[in-house]
C-alpha cells in the first residue's frame, strides 16, 4: 500500500513539473512575439511621424518661401547659424533625424551629393558647386536609419530661378526619444 502511495505521488510531481515546463515555454513565447510586435509598431509610427515631419519641414516658416509652397535656398544656411544658437527648441521639434535638402534637376552628378556651406554659397560658381544642405542632424548613438522622402521645389531668390529637389527625412529608433 505504501508503494501505491508513493507511485501516484511520484507520477503526481511528474505530471505537474511537465504541466509547469509547458506553460513556462508557453508563457516565453507569447512575450517574445509581443515585444516583436511592439517593436515593428514602434518602427511604422516613427515612420508616420517622419512622414508628417516631412510637410512640416516644407511648410516651416524659417525655411519655405512666401505663400509659394516651395523652400528658399537662401534661408538654409541662416537656418543652421540658428539652429546652432537654439538647438533644443528644434531637437524638441524635430528629435533624433536628419533632415538633407539635395537638388535633383538641373544639376551635375559630380556635385550632386556635395554639401553647400557659406565658402561654396559666396563663389561665382554658386549653385553649380554644390547640390545639398543638411539642415538638421541629430543622431547621439548613430543609429541605423530608415528614410523617407519628397520631392519639393527649390527657390534661388539670387537668380529668381526654381529648381527640382528631394527632401529626406533619416529617422532614428522609435518615437519615444
């Protein structure tokens, strides 16, 4: 009678701790696709935020023309001297991104990815010496990106002349920082 007692007792233990190693691969399963699933949620609304960052980047007052939907190439680099001067007020409005102005068309494929700064800007050659601005750049871990982009209409108010351009969005992690 004792070894009955102590065989259902045994095959008792037995069935719990397989019953308990179950649930627990059950249980790691279920989280490890939740946090897939959080992180692939993570990655589509910082892509949406950058999507909406990129019509507020072409409307932005310090960078667009004047009713004319289009940005002024004049302003950009004043835009940098500022956004030195006030950069938490922008890292607020823009987070961890990089924001590129290129021209596409009409322009040499030389000088396509060459960026305009105030040396180029004061040449004779000037737009023809460079094709891109970076207009915002905060990425503190460097951290791979994942792009979106538009094309928008370039304004050179020194030659009263518009060009075609892209404007990119590189977006960092998720939305949270």
């Amino acid at each position: 009678m004792v070894k009955k007692g102590q065989v259902h007792v045994s095959e008792t233990i037995l069935v719990l701790f397989v019953v308990v190693i179950i649930l627990m691969m059950g249980v790691t399963i279920y989280f490890k696709f939740s946090v897939e699933k959080s992180k692939t949620l993570a990655e589509e609304l910082s892509e949406e935020q950058a999507t909406i960052m990129l019509a507020k980047a072409v409307g932005l007052e310090e960078l667009s023309c004047e009713g004319l939907g289009c940005m002024d190439t004049s302003k950009f680099l004043p835009f940098k001297r500022v956004l030195g001067e006030d950069f938490g007020r922008y890292k607020r409005m823009f987070g961890r991104k990089r924001i590129v102005v290129k021209e596409l068309y009409p322009i040499e494929d030389s000088v396509k990815e060459v960026e305009c700064d105030v040396v180029k800007y004061i040449q004779m050659e000037y737009p023809e010496n460079c094709g891109s601005w970076v207009i915002y750049d905060y990425n503190p871990e460097n951290e791979p990106a994942a792009k979106v982009s538009t094309i928008v209409s370039l304004y050179y108010p020194e030659f009263d002349e518009y060009r075609v351009g892209r404007l990119e969005i590189e977006h960092y992690g998720d939305i949270r920082r």
